[in-house]
C-alpha cells in the first residue's frame, strides 16, 4: 500500500463516484493506472463496496434505526467472532461493531416499526445462548452519516435562554 494507493482511498472515501479520468487529473496518474490500481485494491478486498448514502426520510418510506448494545459471554477458543458471524447474518443489522465499555457488541439494527426492531432484538438477539443483555436505543433523527450532512438547521438559530 503505497501513498497514491491511500491518496485513491481517501478520495473515493468521500466521494464514491468520481471519474477514473477526474481522479488520475487529481493524483496525477493515468486512467489505466487508476483503473489498475482501484482493480488491485477491490480484489486484495481493501474496497468492500460502492455504496449510497440514502436519506429515507425523504422518500416517504417508515423506517426505524437503533442502536443495540449488547453483552455476550465468549466463548473460549473463538471468543466474540462466532457470535458476531451470526448475528451478522441477520439483515436487520447494518453495521457490528466490537467495542469496548460495559458492552461488547454495538449493533445498527433497522426496521419498518420500533415493533418490528423489538421483536427482533428480543426473539433474534437476546434469546441467542451467549447473550448476557441488550440496551436498544431507538435513532430519532440523524444529523450526519458516513461524513455527509443530511440534516442542516440553516436559518434556525438558538432560542433565547432566560430565567
């Protein structure tokens, strides 16, 4: 992994669907070199996905998010990975995390109903032999994701305070 390589990243990071043509102009490298090394960098499985950035609000659609904290006894000789491996079969989950803290896994759950996400964290997650509890907390609105803004308060500014 050399500079050009992080360069390339860090430019697709931001924006997914920049031209190979605008981005050799960028790092000055040719098309067929950024096409070349973007190729090795999807197959060495650095790049995982291409992928959107959806505002669901906009599109009428009722969806729900939350965060479930969870707490799991290890196993012995796999630790956290197999418990991980099947909780992110599931795909209400969005995004598995290990963290650190008085929980271990950090779950991104969706769903079409706050119903819907208990079900699911009460019959999927928490019923799961290794599971020692769960905290959900239910998204109520997002500001900011992945870097891209999806809520700004232009022209809202902060009430007066006073006694």
């Amino acid at each position: 992994m050399d500079e050009k390589n992080r360069e390339i990243l860090k430019v697709l990071e931001s924006d997914s669907r920049i031209g190979h043509a605008d981005l050799g102009t960028m790092l000055n490298l040719s098309q067929n070199e950024i096409k070349k090394r973007i190729s090795a960098m999807e197959k060495a499985g650095v790049i995982r996905k291409y992928t959107a950035i959806i505002d669901w609000k906009k599109t009428g659609e009722d969806a729900v998010t939350a965060v479930v904290e969870v707490k799991v006894s290890p196993e012995s000789e796999f630790g956290y990975d197999r418990i991980a491996d099947r909780i992110a079969r599931f795909p209400e989950v969005k995004s598995l995390r290990l963290v650190t803290g008085s929980y271990d896994l950090q779950l991104l759950v969706t769903g079409k109903t706050m119903q819907e996400v208990s079900e699911f964290v009460s019959g999927q997650i928490a019923s799961l032999e290794s599971i020692r509890g769960t905290v959900t907390h239910i998204v109520m609105k997002t500001y900011k994701e992945f870097g891209c803004e999806l809520q700004r308060s232009e022209g809202v500014e902060r009430l007066p305070y006073s006694f």
